[in-house]
C-alpha cells in the first residue's frame, strides 16, 4: 500500500495519470507554428487589416525557412500597407532572387513578386522608379497575360511618366 500511495503521489505531482503529459512539460513541449501556419495566420491578419501583426507573422514565417520566396512576397504586402516602401521592395526583391533559378518557369509567384515590386516602386517614385515599376509590370504580365491588376498599374504608371515628359 505504501508503494502504491507513493506512485499515486508522485502521478499527481506530475501532473496526472500514465500517459498523460505533467502541465511543466507540456509547455516545454508545446508544438511551435510551422511555416504553413505562420503563413496561414499573416494571411488573415492580411484580410483583416492587421498589417503589423502580418507582418511580425511573415518574420517569423520567413526566421523558420528564410528561401520561402510566398513569404517574402507576402511580407512585402505587408510592409507597403504599412508605408514601409523601402522594406517592401527589398522583401519583393529578396523573393525575385529566391524564384530565380534557372531551371524554373516563371510562374504566377513570380507574376505577383512582380506586381509588388512594380507597386511599391510606383508608390516610392523616385528617379528611374516609374520606368523600373512599368518593367516589373511587363514581366508579370508576361508571365501571366491577363492579369488584370498589372496591366491597370501598368497603365497609371505609364500616365504619371508621360505627364512629366510631354
């Protein structure tokens, strides 16, 4: 009976039966967010307007797998609606170089990293940023022909240099 009492006790210390997880080590071992979930909660706060907790969410995403060329085109949507335009274009450049290899095809991450680029360049328009957003809008488009949004931005961004250089 003593030993059974002891073993009772020391169950309980623990934290509950066999099998069961004592609470200290529960949170030792509590899971951490894989990419996929970061991922999948910055793109909510996205949704939902919560642009720095996105973007502390792609941070983190891209701490865990800093090649994860999504995030770092997410993380830049998260940094120009924040006005973080340097950051942003640096972010949409940082994927470009990631999905550049030369075995891929350009595909429809690459069209978005374009359009990102070409946006937050229009937003920045510095010296040379109009002519620099108008080809990043090429090569999305190039990439994918119907992509509306780039055309549009295309578009605007060909009036604006136009109008300074009737």
């Amino acid at each position: 009976m003593g030993r059974q009492f002891w073993i009772g006790g020391l169950v309980l210390l623990l934290g509950g039966w066999p099998g069961a997880l004592p609470p200290v080590s529960a949170a030792i071992a509590a899971p951490v967010e894989t990419l996929n979930q970061l991922y999948e909660r910055g793109n909510r706060a996205l949704d939902q307007g919560d642009y720095t907790e996105a973007e502390r969410l792609f941070r983190e995403a891209v701490r865990l797998d800093p090649d994860a060329a999504h995030v770092h085109i997410e993380l830049g949507i998260a940094l120009g609606r924040q006005w973080k335009i340097e950051d942003a274009i640096a972010s949409y450049r940082t994927a470009l170089a990631l999905l550049d290899d030369p075995a891929t095809t350009p595909n429809p991450a690459h069209a978005a990293a374009y359009l990102g680029l070409g946006y937050a360049l229009f937003l920045r328009d510095e010296p040379g940023d109009l002519e620099a957003a108008i080809e990043s809008y090429d090569r999305a488009i190039a990439i994918v022909p119907d992509f509306s949004e780039a055309q549009e931005l295309r578009r605007l961004a060909q009036e604006r240099l136009d109008s300074r250089h009737p």
